[in-house]
C-alpha cells in the first residue's frame, strides 16, 4: 500500500475511534469529578495539554468553533480545575475506554510498535501542530488496551492538527470549512442559524485541497510505516473501531 493510500484509509477510522470517548458516561464521571460537565472537560481535557494559558491560545490550536463559546467554556472551566490536571484526567479516561473495550482485539502490540513510530516521526519536526506535540508529550501507558487507545487519540491530534494549517494555508476560513465537512454541527460549535455563510464552490475547491494537502503532510510521518506494518495499522484500528467506537 502507498503512502498517501495508507492515509486515506486509515484516517478516517482514527478520526472516529480517537474521539468516540469524549463523551461516554464514563468520561463525564471523570470530569465530574473534577467540577466539570461534559462540555467543559472537552475544552480542557483536550486543550489542558497547552498549559494554564488564555482562551485565545487555545483557539487557535482548536480552530472551527465560535470563540465566545470557547471563551466561555475555557474561562469557567479553568476557573474550577487546573488545565494540565483536566488534561491529565482526560487521556486518563481515554485509555480506561480501551481498557473496557480494545481487550479481546488482537494485534495491540503491532499496531502500537506502528502508530507510535509516525508519532515518533513527527514529534521530530513538529511545527505548527502545537495540540499534537501538546498530547504527543504526554506518557502514554504501559498495558496495550489503554496504550493503544491513547496513541490513537494522539494520531487524531496529528492529522487535525495538520488540518488546520492546511485549511489556513488555502485561505478559507474556519468555519466555512466546517460547515462544508460537518453542516449538521454548526450549533454545536457554538455558530447560529446564518452567522456562516453558505460556501462557495470556490470554498469547496479550496476545502478540497487543504484535503488532499492534509494527506500529505501527515503523510511524511506515515512513510517510517509500510508492508507489514502499514497493513497491520488498517486492520487492528479497523478491529478496534469495531470494539472501542461509537
């Protein structure tokens, strides 16, 4: 399998598995514990790993949503927990999904030996991903079904991040991205009904190709994988998505 083939079929399976534990009940307990609904521990769980810094930081690592509901989820919720404690708690939880879930899927350890050398890769030359070098530092744990869900959360972070600086670099804006990849999600990202236009066909033209330039800057990481190790990646994440999504 080529490089930029092994990208496009694994990514879309780390995108949907590297975030079906955001939400679960047992997540939410988690960040209940620390004062924070669900919302809230979203912001920091993911952005915490930036440190106690201001909300304009954080949204610009996190693109897409409206940044007075930004403002307001990462204001308040920094004001009951610290943001690298919430972050902390957060891959904590992330890798309890996959002790629940990812124990019976064989193939853990190749498939981690795989995905932590692209992490590795690009923890190399890391610039501009600041949420993925953010995660990416985090210590990831010892038993396979949480360290398996971990780096895929990691992985998530990789190609979304890469993402946004594509999206940046082909001058559309943020939210008319997203309203193009995720119409149905504008309220939850805190966007009312007309406050982003309608695309344009030269925005789809332009989403199209932060796309495709999205592949291959992720795809320079992926190339330490190929053979074995690249099919090993497509057929355990497939299984564990099968197991651990949602």
């Amino acid at each position: 399998m080529e490089t930029l083939e092994l990208v496009r079929t694994v990514s879309p399976v780390v995108r949907k598995l590297g975030a079906a534990w955001y939400f679960t009940p047992e997540t939410m307990q988690v960040g209940a514990e620390l004062g924070l609904d669900g919302f809230r521990f979203y912001f920091l769980g993911r952005g915490g790993v930036l440190g106690d810094v201001e909300w304009p930081v954080v949204h610009a690592a996190f693109g897409y949503f409206e940044p007075s509901l930004l403002e307001k989820m990462w204001t308040s919720g920094s004001a009951r927990a610290r943001p690298r404690d919430a972050a902390r708690a957060h891959l904590r939880a992330c890798a309890e999904h996959g002790r629940r879930h990812l124990g019976d899927v064989d193939g853990l350890g190749a498939f981690c030996e795989a995905a932590e050398a692209v992490v590795r890769e690009a923890r190399r030359d890391p610039a501009g991903l600041s949420l993925f070098a953010g995660v990416a530092s985090e210590p990831l744990p010892d038993d396979l079904p949480g360290r398996a869900m971990v780096v895929t959360a990691v992985l998530r972070e990789l190609r979304g991040s890469a993402h946004l600086l594509a999206v940046a670099a082909s001058g559309l804006p943020t939210p008319v991205a997203h309203r193009i990849s995720r119409p149905d999600d504008m309220a939850l990202f805190g966007w009312g009904p007309g406050s982003v236009p309608e695309p344009t066909a030269a925005d789809r033209a332009a989403h199209r190709a932060a796309e495709e330039l999205t592949d291959q800057m992720v795809g320079r990481f992926y190339a330490v994988v190929g053979g074995d190790a690249g099919a090993t990646l497509v057929d355990v994440s497939a299984r564990m998505l099968a197991a651990a999504g949602s």
